[in-house]
C-alpha cells in the first residue's frame, strides 16, 4: 500500500522508527516531517495526504492544535496519536477532540491495523460524500426539471384554448378583409375599418406566433421530423442571421466536416438558432463575435445520465458569443417562460423557453456555460441518424384553383370553428356535413347514402377523437381522404402518422387560403 504520511513528530530519530516500523508491516510510506505550528501550517495547503501521525509530546506544538488545523483542513483523512506516554484522560480528551486513535510506543503492533482500518474507512466515506453530492446535482436537476414541466402544462393548456379563440378572430378578420378587397366601393367608404381590421388580423398574427412559442415551450408542438443536414441548415440561414445582426456583430461559421445526419423537424431547429443568435445579439450592443459551431459529439455513460439522456453518438451545435454574460442566479432561470432581464417591451422570455421545449421535443439535450463580461456559449446536442436524406421534389407552386364540389365531414367539437369551416367550404361550392365529434359522425357516415370524399377532423374531442373515428372507418372500409386539425396533440397515433407521412396534418390557427389548398391538394 502506497500512502502519503504527514508525521508530526519533533524526533528525527523517532521518525526514522517510525517508518522502518510501517515498511516492515508493508506499507509504501511517503511522508513529510513537521515539528511546529507554521511548517504543519503550510504542509495542510497540500490536498496529498493519506494520514497524519502525531506525538503526543511536542516541544512547541500542542498536539490538540495539531489535531484542529489537520481536521479543520481534512475532515476525513485519518489523525492518529502515537505517544511514549500517555495518561488515560489526555486519551480520551484527543479522542474526543477527534483524533481516529491513540496508540502507544510501547504496543506498536496496534499501528498497522488501525492505519489499514482508518484508511478503509475514510475511502467509505469519501465514497459517501461523493455519492450525496451526485445526488444533489440530480435532485437539483430533477427540480428544475419538474418545475419546467409543471408551467408547460399550464402554459400549453391555455395556449391551446387560446388558439381556437385566435383562429376564430383570424378567420372571422380575414374574411372581412376579403369580402372588402373583392368591392372596391365598399372598401373605399369602409377605409377606416379596414385599417382597423388590418391592425386586428396582424395583433392576431402576433398573438397566434407566441401561443406558437407556448406550445414549443411546453413541447406540445407538431413535429414533422426529418432527416437533415445540420451544415446546410446553419449555411442556408446565414444570409437571414446576417441581416438580424448589426454591422458591429461578426457572425464565425465553424462546421465540421463529413457531420453525420440528424432527424428533426427542420423548421423547429430554424427557430432554435434564431434564438440564440438573436439573444448573442443582444448580450453585445457594442458589438462582438458570434460563432457558431458543428461537431460529431458523444455522450458519455456518466454525463448521458446525469442529463437523463441516452448515451451515445450525437451532433452538437454550438452557438457563443463575446458578450455580457449571465450570473448564476440568471442562468438558473433562463429557461423558463417569460423569465427575461430585457426591459419592458423588449423581450418576452420565450426565446430561450422555446429553444428548451424543442430540444427536449426531438430528444436532444441544451447546455449552457457562461461567464459575466466574457460570454456565453449553448451547446445543444442532438441525436446522430445513419439515415440518408431524402430528396424532395420541389412542388410546383402553381395557383391552384382552391374551389371544389366533393363532399366534406366536417368533425369540430368548437361549433364557432366548425360553422366557420363549413361557411367556407360551402363559399367554395363544397358539400359540408359538421359534427360535433366522432360519435355524431358515425351516425352521419351510416345514415349518408352518397360518397364522402373528404374528412377534416380535430384529434382531441370529447366522446370520440378524430384518430379513433379515422381507425372506426378504416374498419368499415370507408375511402374517405382524412384531413387533421390541431394546435397540438399528445396523440401517439397522430405523431407516428406525421412522422411516416401517413397522415395529412394542419397546425391551428390555419389561414381560409391555406385550409382550401389543403383540402384541394387532397382532392386532387
Ligand atoms: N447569449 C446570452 N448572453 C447573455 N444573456 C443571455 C443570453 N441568452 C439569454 N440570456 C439571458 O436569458 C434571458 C432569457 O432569454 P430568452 O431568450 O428566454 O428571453 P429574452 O431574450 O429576454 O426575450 P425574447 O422572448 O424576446 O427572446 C435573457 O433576458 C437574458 O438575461
Ligand atoms: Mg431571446
């Protein structure tokens, strides 16, 4: 057994004993001699020790002082008393005082055995120290975690009611700007009114982006994943980031080369690096760098569980900036929604919200390390895929015509939503049957004699949801085209459909011209 002995000890002599004695019972002794109170001073700076041996009969070193600086230095490395002589009561005084043991010159044979136990028991407790701090970092971490989810759930339950509230005042203003647009006489005496509206329709817009941004947060967003290249994301980008930016800021691009592919939903990560460079950004009003970076990247067992992620190969993206900085206080908090240091009317603390709901969302994992007056660098890692990526032919963007006459079930269980679709299918020359959820259209479905062309359903509703109506008509055969509309879902059935391409899907609030060229792609 190698140790590191710090030896207390006036005796040159003594000492030489001393180590004969421990080499003899096998120990590998490195040590240091000391005698008074400034050389054990300045030898306790050293983390190296293993043990420290003392006697009991200093000239100038009370052995009590000894055994309080060691302790107060090294709680747990071993102090054991060796002494001539000794009376029982100075003993238990040292032992009390918190001395390991207390042996005798005279009963050396004792030595051995207590250093090996001493030694063992430190290494227990070292053990046990280290095991209550990892489990700190994880209670601490777990906390946060908990304490994320707890405000999604709020926020994503209001932003989802929100959003059919939102997409009847959008619809409702769009279809007034329209019927406006279409008279111009009308429109010119309505003027006043319509500006109005154009406020009203953009205000909506606005408000429709941030319940976006709720929804992202508390990861109840659509994903549509795909297989892509993180390079060619941040390149196409670019030219979009250079014009957020002022002149003063200089944006790096260091990607590696030959990174392997990630499956995301591209618009999702977009997003992600708008928001970081748009809070570097603003971290450097007088101007700096902002680097961002690509890079193979590897979780390891140890640091895949502490985040609670699943260790293996990963893709990371790193974006830093030479800005102000955040404290530790800031950076605890900097995830969560409206959490935000920006003056009023400046920011809303979404940014950095919406960048944690959609890392978590598509299984990758956010870091942050920052530092005040030098900057601040998010490194988010995301999982690496041996996937190709699919090449898609680019959609010939004719006009289309967006009117139709086929037949429409039109499933909502919102009836201002659903009179509002079916008012403008029915505008647009189609036959509309509402319900008001999966039960009620499988009445209609039984008791219809002609064919249904079309399905546009919501997926959350009472009694019956859009999915199990969509598997009830598979059943029977029904060869209807299906169409699903929601702010979010939870549904696995949705999102294992979305993600294979099986399933058509809308995000809400959808625009009128949007909801027509959907049904008429379709169609057609
Ligand atoms: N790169 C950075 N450097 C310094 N501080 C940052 C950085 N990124 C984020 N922060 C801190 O984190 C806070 C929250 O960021 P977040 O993006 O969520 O909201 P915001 O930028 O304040 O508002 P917005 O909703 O407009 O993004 C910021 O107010 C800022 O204090
Ligand atoms: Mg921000």
């Amino acid at each position: 057994m190698n140790l590191n002995f710090l030896l207390v000890e006036d005796s040159p002599v003594d000492c030489e004993l001393l180590i004969r004695h421990l080499k003899k019972g096998g120990i590998e002794p490195t040590y240091l001699r000391v005698e008074n109170e400034s050389a054990l001073v300045a030898a306790l700076e050293q983390p190296k020790w293993d043990l420290v041996i003392c006697d009991y009969h200093l000239p100038t070193l009370d052995p009590l002082t000894a055994l309080r600086l060691a302790k107060t230095k090294m709680p747990i490395t071993p102090f054991i008393i060796v002494s001539g002589s000794v009376s029982e009561e100075d003993a238990v005084k040292a032992l009390k005082a918190g001395a390991n043991d207390y042996i005798l010159k005279t009963n050396m044979t004792r030595l051995i055995p207590a250093i090996e136990r001493e030694i063992g028991e430190a290494g227990k407790h070292r053990e046990q120290l280290r095991i209550e701090a990892d489990l700190k970092v994880k209670e601490e971490q777990l906390r946060q975690a908990q304490k994320l989810d707890a405000i999604g759930q709020l926020a994503g339950g209001i932003a989802h009611d929100f959003n059919n509230v939102l997409a009847i005042i959008l619809i409702q203003t769009g279809i007034i700007v329209k019927t406006l647009d279409k008279n111009p006489e009308l429109k010119k005496i309505a003027e006043p009114i319509y500006k109005g509206l154009e406020q009203v329709k953009k205000s909506g817009e606005r408000a429709a982006g941030l319940t976006r941004q709720l929804l992202a947060f508390s990861r109840k967003q659509i994903l549509q994943p795909r297989v892509i290249k993180l390079n060619q994301l941040v390149v196409d980008m670019e030219k979009m980031l250079r014009r957020l930016i002022e002149e003063s800021v200089t944006i790096k691009l260091n990607l590696a080369e030959n990174l392997p592919n990630i499956k995301v939903d591209p618009n999702h990560i977009e997003q992600v690096v708008m928001n970081l460079v748009i809070n570097s950004r603003d971290a450097m009003p007088k101007g700096g760098t902002i680097t961002i970076e690509t890079r193979p990247d590897e979780l390891d067992d140890k640091t895949a569980q502490r985040y609670d992620m699943k260790p293996g190969r990963y893709v990371s993206l790193i974006v830093s900036d030479t800005g102000c900085g955040m404290d530790e206080e800031t950076q605890k908090r900097i995830f969560e929604p409206f959490f935000t240091t920006k003056e009023a009317g400046k920011g809303t603390g979404l940014g950095l919200s919406t960048v944690y709901g959609i890392v978590q969302q598509n299984k990758g994992l956010v870091l942050v390390e920052s530092k005040v007056g030098v900057g601040t660098s998010f490194k988010v890692y995301f999982p690496q895929v041996d996937e190709d990526v699919k090449v898609v032919q680019s959609e010939k963007k004719t006009k289309t015509d967006i009117r139709g006459s086929e037949t429409i079930l039109v499933i909502e269980d919102d009836s201002s939503l659903r009179n509002l679709a079916c008012d403008i299918l029915t505008e647009n020359g189609y036959k509309v049957l509402p319900a008001k959820n999966g039960v009620e259209a499988m009445g209609i479905v039984a008791s219809h004699q002609s064919p249904i062309h079309l399905v546009l359903t919501d997926v959350v509703m009472p009694e019956m949801g859009g999915p199990e109506f969509a598997k009830a008509m598979q059943e029977q055969k029904m060869n209807a085209k299906f169409l699903f509309v929601s702010g979010y879902t939870d549904n696995v059935l949705i999102r294992e459909g979305i993600d294979s391409g099986k399933i058509q899907f809308m995000e809400k609030p959808y625009r009128l011209e949007a909801l027509l060229e959907k049904v008429r792609e379709l169609l057609d």
